[in-house]
C-alpha cells in the first residue's frame, strides 16, 4: 500500500514538474523573441559556424606544412578543387576552398610583418 502512495507521488510530481518547465520554457521563447535575443542569438551561431576553420585544419585539408610556400598551396588548391569538381563533392570542395582562405589570411599578415 505505502509503494502505490509513493508511486502515484513520483509521477505526480514529475507531471507538475514537467508541465511548469514546459511554460517556463515558452515563457523564455516568447520573452526572447520581443527582445531580439533569438534572432541576435541565431547572427552570432552562423558567424561562429563560418570561422570554425584555423590554419592547422586548413593545411590539413590541403595537405601542406607550414614551410609550404604561397604558390605550391595554389597548386594544391587548384588539384584538389578539380577533382572535387569531377567527382560531384560539393562538401570537400567548399572545405578546399575554406581552407585557402584561411591560408590566404595566414600569408597576407605574414608578408605585411
């Protein structure tokens, strides 16, 4: 008898627990659409998603080393989009060119030092 009271607590308590995080939760949604947050929230999850590449990743992706000068990581850029292009994979030659961006970046500020 005491094992069926305690049961029929738990879920008892677990349905109003439930049912109060679920309005809290919308309350928040609906609190953060009149402010702007989600919307500023969701700007700053796509720049973030845009600069997820380094240098280390980029030279990986193109298969150099740091000593690799500009114009043998063209050559490898310049490969590496081709065949991606031939063989239809869009994902690889958008992280080919990622890549040479960020590189891109590395070598213009170490030729302005």
């Amino acid at each position: 008898m005491a094992s069926r009271i305690i049961a029929q607590f738990i879920v008892m308590g677990s349905g109003i627990l439930g049912r109060a995080f679920f309005q809290a939760y919308r309350q928040a949604i609906a609190n953060a659409s009149k402010t702007g947050v989600a919307q500023e929230a969701m700007q700053n999850a796509v720049r973030k998603a845009g600069k997820a590449i380094n240098a280390q990743e980029a030279r990986q992706i193109l298969g150099v080393t740091e000593q690799t000068s500009w114009e043998e990581i063209l050559l490898k850029y310049d490969k590496l989009f081709e065949n991606n292009a031939k063989a239809g994979s869009f994902y690889l030659q958008s992280k080919v060119v990622r890549a040479k961006e960020c590189l891109e970046v590395v070598y213009r500020t170490k030729a302005n030092l």
